[in-house]
C-alpha cells in the first residue's frame, strides 16, 4: 500500500507554521519540512527491511544501512533473505521511485539523518552501536531503538550519551509489534505506536514521520524507557499465555466430546476476551517469541519476583508436540519403521521462519522413536530440512503424502484446505488425517472416509 497522497494530504494539519501564515504557505511549507526528513535504518535483516520500505512507502526518503556488504548488496538486489508477505513488492515499489536506498557508508548516513532506527533482529551488541552512531549524528537526530531489548536498554544507552556529552540525542524506545506474515499490514495498520522517550521533541518528530497513522485515529501512547520495553515482553507473555489456555482446555474438550473450535468461537465474541490467539493448535513459536519470554523471566528473577502465570504456560506450550506424537503413536499403534508426512514446517503461514515450529519439535520426536520422515511447505523447506536430520522435504503435497501411514497438517497453510483430497486418499497407505491446526473440513473428510483427529474434537 502506497501512502504518499495521503501523507501529503494528512501533514496538512501539523500546524508546524503559525495559524495566521496563508493556508497554502503554510501547506507547503509543511509538506516540504516533511519531505526533508531523511530516515536511516540501521539493519538488513528482517526488522530492518521491513521498517526502511515501510517507512519510504510513507513517501519519505529512507536509506536502509549495514556494515555488512554482502547482506546489503543481496537486498538491494531484491533477494529478500526471509519471505514475509508483499515485502518484495514494496521494496521494488520504493526503489523504483528512488525514495528506498541501501548503502554500507554508515559515516555519511548517518551524518545526513533526522532520525536513525536501531533495527537489528540480534541486539546483542545493540549498545556499542548505539554509541558509534551517536558519535556521528548531527545533534537533535532521534535514535530509535526498534530491535527487541532487555529492559533497561534505552535508559542505559541514553545516560551515556549524556555523560559522553552527547545529551542533545534523543533516545526513543519503540517496540513494533509485527507478527510474521502480516509484517507489513501490521506496520500500516498497528493497534498502537508506543513511543518510550523523555524528549518531547523526539515525540513530535516522530508523529510528524507517524502522521498518515496518526491523522488515521492510530493511537500514541508516550511513556518512558522501561515501560515501552516492558511492554514489548509481556504483550508476548500474555499471547503465550491466552495460547496456553486454550490448548489446556482442548486437551479436556477432548475427554469430555466438546468441540474446541466451536468453544473458542464462542470465547472470542466475549468482548473481555477476543478471538484473536484464541485457536487451539500446535503452540506458539516465531523468531523473538521465546527470546523475548527468556528476557521477561530473567528481569523477573533478578527483582526477586516469580511469574507463575508465564512459567505454566511455557510448561504447557513445550508438552503439545509429546501430546500430539502420542496421538499418532495411539492411531498406528506404534511409530518405529511408519511413514509420516507433515503438511508445513514453518512456525506459522506466509513466513519461511522455522524458529520455534511446532512442526520441527515434532518431526524430531518421530524420527527419534523410529518413524520415517518427510516433509512439504511453500517456502521454509530449505531451512527445515538443515536443522531436523533425518526430514526429507518433498517438493509437493502430493510426494509427502505417497506412502504414508498418516498425514499431519503441522503450519496452517490455507493453500492445504485447497488440495485434492480424493488423490490425496489414493496415495496414502492409511486414511489417517491429523490436523495440529484445525485448518481441514472435519466433516467433508470423514465422509470421504478419512480417519480425521483435530485438536480439541471429539471423534
């Protein structure tokens, strides 16, 4: 989605020239105030990407920077190192209009910025970078601080500044809440923009590069430092929590011949509750998910205080890949020498991330009690099949299925509901469908005489 007509018509309202300047110096004025603003986004990985073509779809100048050159050149080239829906279509957009560029001069970028992002997707060494691009920014550059930290970051980094005299940089602490797959959607369509910062001329710089959200009804929520990171780890705690409980109460839906889909249907309309996460599956996973969780339980520890809540519902997300190889073990009455096929190995759909996959945990635990293994996703097959030894990755639904004693659906792929199940039925050695995901028409199976197990339903 291009934003740029809008921008120019939205920043008209800044009120950034007194109200008695004529209306249309004070438009011009404005607009070209705004176009003058020069982004630059420290990181060529996924957080980085996504942030510098997002914000020059803005209609902003953005440079997108690393001192790494191969992953740099890779990118600007358009050989996206991670699948993330309408990413490359967004980057061709920009660069094509001249607005998104890529360089390894951090010196020069950095000196020609307003605002620098600290976009890293490892940000271990998030500080010392921190550092070296102070040094090199003009004074009143705002430095964000985009990449998933420790709480405490953003406050550390900005008193060192300030004991280095380097005071005049405003730090800003913005967590960005993208869910793999809607990346984009969720950078122009965020719940909220929560900026952690002191300076309130960082707050209005930033609403002013924020403008097309803002003027659309987009929340901003100004607190400091601590609280913003803060909320970046336990917004994640609570997902991993709600996630957790909803399998709980499937694995007892289950015993008692409930339908989980239908109960969580029926929890998600309560307007306390909500639908979304609310699904009964595999469990959670993702890139940041348990790195973010690791860092919540450590700051918990180290305060002296236990998250009960947090540590039960890691206890549960960890068992779901055992309950669901016992699930198979029960349908063939034993794993050693059966075939398996897994439909997906990403962690979820329209990501080629395998971090933290259901689909992978459990493609280990087959292969270690003796089942034959093979595999087939969209996009993830590559990066799944050189961490699980023992997947064979197949390049289609169909050559998964050939010979199998079961099918599990592992990532809810939608193009799996699309698939032809009459062949599917003629390949496999038994009719045996499990569906982590609850993705399949239950009953259009079972009445093609399929042998259907979801989560959560009863028989």
């Amino acid at each position: 989605m291009n934003f740029a007509k809008d921008y120019k018509r939205n920043v008209a309202s800044s009120g950034a020239l007194p109200q008695s300047a004529p209306r249309q110096v004070r438009l011009r004025n404005i607009f070209e105030e705004v176009s003058a603003m020069q982004i630059a986004v420290y990181g060529s990985g996924y957080l980085g990407s996504i942030i510098s073509a997002c914000i020059s779809d803005f209609g902003l100048p953005a440079t997108c920077f690393d001192e790494n050159t191969s992953r740099i050149r890779e990118v600007a080239q358009g050989r996206i190192p991670f699948f993330e829906k309408n990413i490359e279509e967004v980057i061709r957009r920009n660069v094509r209009a001249g607005r998104l560029l890529y360089s390894t001069d951090v010196a020069s970028t950095v000196q020609r910025a307003n605002v620098v992002y600290l976009a890293e997707d490892d940000a271990q060494t998030i500080e010392g970078l921190a550092l070296k691009i102070g040094q090199l920014a003009k004074p009143n550059t705002v430095l964000v601080i985009s990449s998933p930290v420790p709480v405490g970051t953003a406050g550390r980094i900005q008193e060192t500044l300030i004991k280095m005299g380097m005071g005049a940089l405003p730090v800003v602490s913005q967590p960005l809440f993208f869910t793999s797959g809607c990346a984009i959607e969720d950078f122009n369509w965020p719940d909220r923009i929560l900026l952690g910062t002191s300076s309130n001329e960082a707050v209005l710089t930033l609403k002013q590069l924020y403008r097309p959200l803002v003027m659309r009804g987009v929340p901003v929520i100004v607190t400091n430092h601590e609280t913003a990171e803060l909320v970046r780890e336990a917004s994640t705690a609570f997902v991993a929590t709600k996630i957790a409980f909803i399998n709980e109460i499937a694995a007892l839906s289950e015993h008692v011949k409930a339908d989980a889909v239908d109960l969580a249907l029926a929890l998600g309309l309560d307007k306390k509750i909500g639908p979304r996460c609310l699904q009964p599956g595999a469990g959670f996973g993702g890139p940041f998910v348990e790195l973010e969780m690791d860092a919540l339980s450590q700051l918990a520890s180290n305060k002296g205080v236990q998250l009960r809540i947090l540590g039960a519902a890691r206890e549960v997300n960890k068992s779901l890949p055992e309950q669901l190889v016992t699930k198979i073990s029960s349908l063939l009455d034993s794993l050693a020498g059966k075939e398996l096929g897994i439909l997906g190995l990403a962690f979820k759909p329209n990501t080629n991330s395998v971090a933290g996959s259901a689909s992978l945990t459990l493609a280990r635990d087959l292969i270690s009690r003796g089942a034959m293994v093979r595999a087939y996703d969209p996009v993830a097959a590559n990066a799944a099949s050189s961490a699980v030894i023992g997947l064979r990755c197949c390049d289609s639904a169909y050559a998964t299925a050939e010979g199998a004693d079961a099918l599990v659906v592992g990532t809810g792929w939608p193009e799996f509901r699309a698939l032809d199940w009459t062949k599917i039925k003629r390949l496999l050695k038994r009719p045996i469908i499990v569906d982590s995901k609850n993705l399949l028409d239950s009953h259009r199976l079972r009445s093609m005489g399929f042998q259907y197990v979801g989560i959560g339903r009863a028989s």
